[in-house]
C-alpha cells in the first residue's frame, strides 16, 4: 500500500520502495508536514518536528490552543504555506479575497486516494496506470476557496509528484498572487543546494551552496525555463556526494517562470518553495473556477546523488516522456546547420543525405531556412512556406528525393516567434507581445507570438499541419530562440495582464499536444537555442532536447553531466561536429567527439561532402558501434564516475551505463586537461557484481568486479590532444 490513510493519528503517509513521506492534521485543522526521509515501519513522526521555541515576535492564530504560545504560522512545519496570515517565511500561496484581504488560512477537509495518476487539465505531468493518488483537499478558515492537494506516489522510482488545484466556491472572483506548488519544510540539520546554471552554449553548470538565513534561489522571469537556470535542484545533506548522504531532488514540470528558494528560519529550520515565479504572476479565478499549479517531482535518496538521479532518469524515460519513441530506438540524425547554416539548396541537402546514407545515418534533418525569404535570421519567422525555389521544388518533392536516397526526412520550426519582416506580422502585428506605445524590443530580429490567444495559436497551428501534411515528415525540431519581453496581451483587460505569462505556456502546451498528437509517427525534438528549455514540462511533448549549441566534445562534457542529475541520456541531443569546433574553436579528435556524442541521441552536424574517406570511415565504424551499444547506453543505470568540474582532482571525466543485474558496463572516459608527467588514474565503476569476473574489451585477463568497483579500472594514456576510451565491462 502506498499510501496510508490513518483517521485515529490523522496521518496521511505515501510510501515508495525506499522513501517515505508523512503529513498530519493538528490540533486546529492544519495540515502539517511531519517527514520525507528513508522507508521505516508506520508511525506517527510528529515529534520530529515539534518544537518548544518561544514566540520570537511569530503570531499565534486566533483559535490556536490555548497558551501554547510556540504554536505559531511562522514556526509549524507545513504541507502548504501561505502569505499573508503570520507565516514570515517563504510561502507558497498567496490568495487575494474579493474584500480585498490578503490570506487564506487552510484547514483540513478531507482526504481520500484515488487509482492511478491525477492529470491536470492543459498542463504536462508524470502518468502511470501503476501509480496512486493521495488528494487531501483543505479549506480557507473563512472563505470558501478550497486547496486539493494531489499527491502521486510512483513506488517503483521513488518518486512523488505533487500539484495544488486552488476551487473558488465564494461568489467572487479572488485572484492568486502567488501559486507556488511545494512548501517542503525539511528536518532540523544543515543542508546544501546544488543547482544547475549555464548561459547560451554554456548550460547546466554544476554549483553547489550552503543554505543558511539568507534566501538561496534559483529563477527564472525569461518566458521560459532557460539556459541561465534549470528549474531542477538538489537539496541534500551538507556532506552528501554521488554516493552518500541524504539529497532530495526537486524538479518542476514546467516551462516559464519559475522559482525554487530555500531559506533556513529563525528556528534553525530548512524550507524549500518552488513553483511559478510570482514576479508579475497573478491570476483570476471566477466564481466556482479553478486554478491547477504545475507538478513538482521530488525523488529522496539517502545514497547520495546517483541514486536519486538514476530514479529520475527512469521515471522521465518510463512516465514522462510520451509516443512512440520514448523508448525506441531514435534514428541516427544528420543535421544541416552547422554544415551550412541559411546557405543551401535542395542539390546541396540531396548531397549531404546522399553521402551520409553511405556512412549509416537514417534521418536527414533540414534545419531554419526552408522556409520564406530566410536566407538569414532577420525575416520570415510566422511564415511556414516553404521557399520552393531555395528547395528547388515542392517541400513534398525534396522530402522525397531524401527519402529516394534511403532516409527519412525532418525539418525544423521555430513556432512561437515572428519576424517583424514577415506576412504575417504585416497581417497581424498585434500578434506579437508588445506594450502600448513602446515599441517591443528585438532579440535575435524576431518578437515572441502572443500564445496567450487562442487565435494566434491556431493560426500557427494551421499552417504547421499544411506543412506536416504535405509532405512525407517524421521528424520536428522545435526551436525558440528568444526571451520574452514586452509581455502584453491586446486581449485581456488591465487587470488581467499578470495572467500573461501563464496563459503563454497554457497556449505554447496546447498547440504541443495538439501538434504531437496529431503526428503520433513524429519524432520531436525540442530546442531553445540549444538546451535553453531543457526542463521536465518539455520533455512531456518531445522525449528529446537539443542539450546545447555547443557541439565541442570537451566543453559537452559539462554539459551533459551537469544535465544528468535530473535528466536521462536518452533525452540529451548530441551531435558530432566538424574541428575547429565552430563554437570554441577546439580541435578534438573524432573519436572523442563520437564517444561522447554516444552518451546521448548520437547524431551527425556537419557537412559531410567535405570530410575525407578516413573521416567517414571512422563516422561508419561510430554508427555501428553505437547502435551495438545502443539498448546499454539508453536503458542501463546511468552513474557519474569522475567529474568535469573538479580538474585539481582528475585530469579526466568519466560515466557509465550498467546493466541493472551488473552483467555488462560501459564507460567512458575522456581526458580534458593535458599536463606533462601526470600520475596514473583509476575509476571505480560501479553496479557490477562484487563476486563475478569481467573481461574489459574482450581482455584475457578478469578482473574480480569488487575490484573494478574499489580499486578500479586503469585508464590508458593515449599520447594526444583531447584522447577518450571505452572501456566495455562484460562477464568472463
Ligand atoms: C538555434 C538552434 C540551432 C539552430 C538555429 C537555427 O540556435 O539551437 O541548432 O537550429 O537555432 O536558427
């Protein structure tokens, strides 16, 4: 049973295979949150949270018990915090009366479970026929806005989703100034946040800090989840690392603004919030309306990060990601970009299929400029039209000479933003966010579509299925490629203009389930300027993102371990490129650009006219080797063995994927720093059988796996720039 419901101690547990997670309803009605921490047998764990502390200027609710003057908003360990009532922490919920008043006070209604996972209506969630659901619903002491809590309890991956759905039963409209979905008041101790922020080629920077008094937050007010903040941390022990300790993963489904803040109190304790910036967030709910907050997943480990990371990757995989190839093999990609950017006819793509077929690639993928009069990146953006003389022929007559080559065919949108010098914004200029009288700023030539309106969606809807229809398609790359300013809506009232943002990711979320189940044989992949939206909402629509615009092997790897805390391989957009790298200028060997292109999609950016017979060869081994690790690599235990970030402590960086039952490995090391003289370096793999023998690379000799696990694998020095190997541990 994964939840508990217990009437006699008014406790409502979820429990997962290892973790467990506990709240109870006091003395005056309110829920308060008692534990999330290791599985143990039932009890009621109010005393861990209890706490004698005298009042400390912290207020005492009116119908508090009598002269308990430590029971206080500002000190009570609660399931869902709220503003404006004696709480002077961080909060999560802000509710504004139609008197005008600023508070809500909750009180416990009701709980029951239902089978299954909830859904919330226009918004992306985990699902899962195997998970349950918990729904405790309070109310506000004095109105009649109701809060239902909705838990889900995925037993298998460790995984809780929460999400509030805030009911206005009163008959006047109230308005939501703060919506935020977790309140996570943590155990007394001292606690880090490790948080994943980047720039554009830069994403997904591991940093780690200590959480003291002052407020530690990670954000966003861009219009998008963005490259500069991941709407994922990690809140964990002070000492915990990949192995050790206890780390609580926090990661919102959801693709706008956003804020996650932790703070310690007066009362030495941790609080956690996260959920939609409240920065210009206010929203209306009419009379017997609602309002559904974006999921929060949380996965609790008390081994450290790999643990929990590996939870995460298998539940984004399994009941996140959605259609046909959440679990498939992907076609390996070419695509055009950075082999020729905006200058290419359809001969010239025609070409580049024709020689990448030779190599083993499955689908060819035209990137931005097929479509108008974009030759460069000042036009045309809103007009999906194909360029029928740039493509030399109809979409449907190029797709089919790729297709005659033996490939599939892709191309690529950018459906959200419009180009001033476009038809459509001469049509519908209103159509793009602008403010009145001041003229909207540009970012990249373009403006961002209004999809806070239903007709402006469905205009870039129609045109996309005119496109998809046309021709013989299996692959979309979904690009957006600025942030939104100028945030104003022609079509809503003054007072409604801080729905804005919300109603842009309800519009953004709407055409991608319309779009994505319509074209259930799509393969879509998700892009803002690289991994500027690589975020758990996204993944929901599109099972893969085009992790970075920075296709060096060497800066990637960064990159994509820094991604790999919250995200699977499976999900990592990755592309070998040409030298020098068009981003950073760095030569790497081709080997090494493949072998950590191989812990991801695997894909192919260049012009592949231009490489040399030995070059090619080399792509053609690489396709082949990857596709022989394939089901290793996508659907094995992911670990991070050596960090990227810590060059004073190994010149290398190292992962690996295993077998769950420990029959078969791989790792990857890459060598990123060259120093003369350099002492030997082992790596400790990790998931084998600590009793077996392995062979490593087909080796005559084995090697016990305690001993590849404690003393480690020796990694080979290879005399070069920039040099990587795999290492491929199998049972002798
Ligand atoms: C973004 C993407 C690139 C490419 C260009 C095209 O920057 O990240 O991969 O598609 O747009 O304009």
């Amino acid at each position: 049973m994964p939840i508990i419901i217990n009437n006699e101690d008014k406790t409502y547990t979820l429990l997962t295979k290892n973790t467990m997670y506990q709240m109870k309803v006091d003395v005056c009605g309110v829920l308060e949150h008692t534990y999330y921490g290791p599985v143990m047998e039932y009890m009621d764990m109010h005393y861990g949270v209890e706490c004698d502390m005298g009042p400390c200027f912290s207020p005492n609710p009116a119908d508090g018990p009598d002269g308990v003057w430590a029971y206080s908003y500002n000190g009570i360990n609660q399931e869902m915090s709220c503003a404006g009532i004696g709480d002077f922490r961080l909060t999560a919920m802000g509710v504004r009366n139609a008197d005008g008043s600023f508070g809500a006070e909750p009180r416990f209604v009701s709980a029951k479970t239902e089978k299954g996972k909830y859904s919330l209506s226009g918004l992306p969630a985990f699902y899962g026929d195997k998970a349950e659901t918990l729904v405790v619903t309070l109310k506000d002491k004095v109105h009649d806005v109701y809060f239902h809590l909705y838990y889900a309890v995925f037993e298998e991956y460790d995984l809780i989703t929460r999400s509030i759905v805030v009911e206005n039963k009163t008959d006047k409209s109230i308005k939501l100034e703060k919506a935020m979905t977790l309140t996570l008041d943590l155990p007394l101790g001292t606690y880090d946040m490790v948080y994943f922020h980047g720039r554009h080629t830069r994403e997904r920077m591991l940093e780690r800090t200590r959480i003291r008094h002052s407020q530690v937050s990670v954000a966003s007010m861009r219009g998008a989840s963005s490259h500069m903040e991941n709407p994922f941390v990690i809140v964990c022990d002070k000492n915990a690392n990949e192995e050790y300790g206890a780390a609580w993963g926090i990661g919102l489904v959801y693709s706008g603004n956003f804020l996650i803040s932790a703070e310690k109190n007066l009362q030495e304790k941790t609080r956690v919030i996260a959920g939609i910036n409240p920065e210009n967030f206010n929203f209306e709910i009419e009379p017997n309306g609602e309002f559904a907050c974006p999921e929060v997943a949380m996965v609790y480990s008390n081994e450290g990060f790999g643990k929990m990371s590996n939870s995460f990757h298998k539940a984004i995989r399994n009941n996140l990601c959605r259609g046909k190839y959440k679990n498939a093999q992907r076609p390996v990609l070419i695509n055009n970009w950075e082999g020729t950017y905006f200058d290419f006819n359809a001969d010239k793509l025609v070409a580049m299929a024709h020689e990448a077929k030779k190599m083993g690639v499955e689908l060819f993928v035209m990137d931005d400029g097929w479509f108008g009069k974009r030759d460069n990146d000042c036009c045309a953006l809103g007009d999906w039209v194909p360029n029928e003389e740039k493509l030399q022929g109809t979409l449907s007559q190029l797709a089919k000479r790729i297709n005659d080559e033996g490939m599939k065919f892709g191309i690529w949108f950018e459906p959200e933003c419009i180009s001033e010098d476009s038809n459509l914004y001469r049509a519908h200029p209103d159509y793009a966010f602008a403010m009145p009288n001041r003229a909207p700023q540009v970012s990249r030539n373009q403006y961002v579509l209004d999809f806070s309106r239903k007709e402006v969606v469905d205009n870039i809807y129609n045109q996309m299925v005119k496109v998809l229809d046309g021709a013989n398609i299996s692959y979309v790359k979904w690009d957006f490629n600025r942030h939104i300013t100028d945030l104003y809506s022609v079509a809503l009232p003054a007072e409604k203009q801080g729905e804005v943002y919300h109603r842009y990711m309800l519009g953004l979320y709407d055409l991608l389930e319309r779009i994505t189940s319509r074209y259930p044989d799509i393969l879509f992949e998700s892009c803002s300027g690289g991994g500027g939206r690589f975020d758990m909402g996204m993944l929901y629509y599109m099972p893969q993102v085009w992790t970075s615009d920075n296709s060096d092997a060497i800066d990637r790897l960064k990159i994509q371990y820094g991604t790999s805390f919250a995200y699977p391989v499976s999900t990592m957009g990755s592309h070998v490129s040409v030298c020098p790298n068009h981003q950073n200028a760095r030569v790497t060997p081709l080997q090494t650009r493949g072998n950590v292109a191989y812990f991801g999609t695997y894909g192919l950016e260049l012009d592949v006219t231009k490489m040399t017979d030995e070059e090619k060869a080399e792509i053609s081994r690489q396709i082949k080797e990857f596709k022989s690790y394939y089901d290793l690599i996508q659907h094995g235990d992911y670990y991070r063995l050596i960090s990227p970030f810590t060059p004073d402590e190994s010149l290398y960086c190292a992962w690996e994927t295993v077998r769950p039952d420990g029959s078969e490995a791989l790792v990857c090391a890459v060598r990123y720093e060259t120093d003369a003289n350099t002492a030997a370096e082992y790596v400790k793999v990790k998931g084998l059988c600590k009793d077996k023998l392995y062979r490593i690379n087909g080796s005559e000799k084995t090697y016990l796996g305690a001993a590849l696990m404690n003393i480690g694998l020796f990694l080979k020095y290879d005399f070069f720039s920039y040099p990587s190997r795999l290492y491929h541990i199998t049972l002798a």
